[in-house]
C-alpha cells in the first residue's frame, strides 16, 4: 500500500467527520502512521496541512449549505465547529474574501474546495480558432487580488450593474502584462459601460488570432474549480500538442460569462499565432 493509499483513509475519516471533533491523534491512526509522520505525508501527497485542509473543507460545505438552504448561517457554521459567529465570519471571509451574508445575499459562485481526489486524466476541451476585432473595455484592477477572490469582491458589490447602469450584461476579466512593474495585472470590467465609472479605467483589447475554450456547463458549487481545471488543460495538455504557442506579446488572455444566467459555463479567450509557417 502506497503513501496515497493510507492518506486516503484519512480523507475518508475527515468527510465522514466533517461535523464532529478532529483530532490530529484520530487521523494518525485512521491512517496507520505516528502524528510527526502523518502530517509529513498527509501535506506531501494534499499540499496542505490536515489543519488547512479541514478548515477548507468545512466552509465550503458550509458555502454549500447556505447557498441552497433558508437556515441561518450561525447556526449552519455552528454545526462545523464555529462555536463563535465572529471567529466564522473572519475565517469565511479569509478564505473567499467576501462576508458569509453578502454570499448569501448575492449568491454568487465561489472557489470551493471538494474532497481531495486525484486529476482524472479524461479532461478535454476542444477550442475555436478565430480572429477577433479590437474593442474597448471599462474596467476595476484587481490590486493584486487574486482573480478568484476579485471576482468575490466584484460581484458581491455589484460592480457589474454600476459600470451599465443597471443593465445585466457579460463581464470580462483580462489578464495583461505590466512591463513597467514586472507584473500581470487582472482587471474586471464590461463593455459598453452607460453607468459609474469612478475608480475604472478603460482598456483596449488587441485584435487578432485567439483559441477560444469554452468550459464545460457545470453546477454552481463546481463552476469556479471548472475553470481552474480548464486552464490547467489549456497549458499543459492542448498548447505543448497543439500547432500554437502563447502570443502575450500582441494580446490580452481574457475569460467572459454572466453571472446572473445562472448558466456557470465561460469562454477563455488565448491569444495564439502559429508554430510553424509554411
């Protein structure tokens, strides 16, 4: 039996008691190792502590729970350890970077972190390949955020509706290079904005060849780690097999959906040119 093999009892232990007290001396021994050499294989096969990986796990079952149920979130966190409504909603926050009870309210999707499985290989998404004109977009920077956690911010303070002036309308974030600061910066915005700009800034989208992957249509609880997945396929499964290389350097890699369809499926837009000339 394999490291995996043993970690996986624990998995098993932890979702069987994700409610109940966990003790790292009750998941040494669900997986037949000391506590020192439980935690040393548990992060090297998870690549988290069994503390973090807990706490990650119960609140999104948590997230999960209030966004399908009327119960009240004190005593939804109540049930998974949170004995403090303060403690839970400094934690929530931490973790998804928006109050558990504006996530209620707006109802928006959210990175959430599913029992710890191996990637099936089986993944694949098939791209357009399209030439698209310029256009002009009104948008927030990030800040250094990161775009999970933007896209939080951005839709739990309906930034949307104030750029369109109420209008429900497809949202863009853009990646773009900032030469000048050695860094990436993600913006979010629309197009077309009718509404209030203050704080946005406009941006100029390249023209151009683009592969264009549409992620798979999924649940709401499996939207966020769809797309993660998907740009994980993109570079390390379809670009090195693919007659197409990376072209930063005259484009934008920008992803767009709406919200408020309720249809968690988006288009990641790569800007390409192609290996090989004849």
């Amino acid at each position: 039996m394999n490291y995996a093999e043993h970690i996986e009892h624990a998995l098993s232990y932890i979702e069987a008691h994700l409610r109940d007290e966990l003790t790292l001396a009750g998941l040494a021994r669900a997986a037949g190792y000391s506590e020192y050499h439980f935690s040393r294989v548990f992060k090297d096969v998870v690549k988290l502590t069994p503390a973090d990986y807990i706490r990650k796990r119960r609140l999104s079952e948590i997230a999960r729970e209030i966004g399908g149920s009327d119960r009240p979130v004190s005593e939804i966190a109540f049930e998974y350890g949170f004995n403090s409504k303060e403690n839970f909603t400094r934690a929530f926050k931490a973790e998804h970077h928006i109050l558990p009870t504006k996530y209620k309210a707006v109802g928006n999707s959210l990175k959430l972190y599913g029992r710890f499985r191996p990637e099936t290989p089986d993944f694949e998404v098939t791209p357009k390949i399209v030439t698209l004109p310029g256009f002009t977009l009104v948008g927030f920077w990030s800040g250094g955020e990161s775009p999970p956690n933007f896209w939080n911010v951005y839709n739990g303070g309906k930034l949307s509706k104030r750029l369109s002036g109420g209008k429900v309308c497809a949202d863009y974030g853009v990646s773009r290079q900032n030469e000048k600061a050695g860094r990436v910066d993600y913006f979010i915005g629309i197009r077309d904005a009718a509404g209030d700009r203050t704080g946005a800034e406009e941006l100029t989208i390249s023209g151009g060849l683009y592969a264009v992957f549409a992620t798979p249509p999924v649940p709401r609880f499996d939207f966020v780690n769809t797309i993660h997945r998907t740009w994980r396929y993109i570079f390390h499964v379809w670009m090195p097999a693919s007659g197409y290389a990376c072209a930063f350097d005259h484009g934008e890699q920008f992803e767009t959906y709406m919200e408020e369809s309720r249809v968690f499926s988006e288009d990641i837009y790569i800007p390409v040119s192609k290996k090989y000339q004849s």
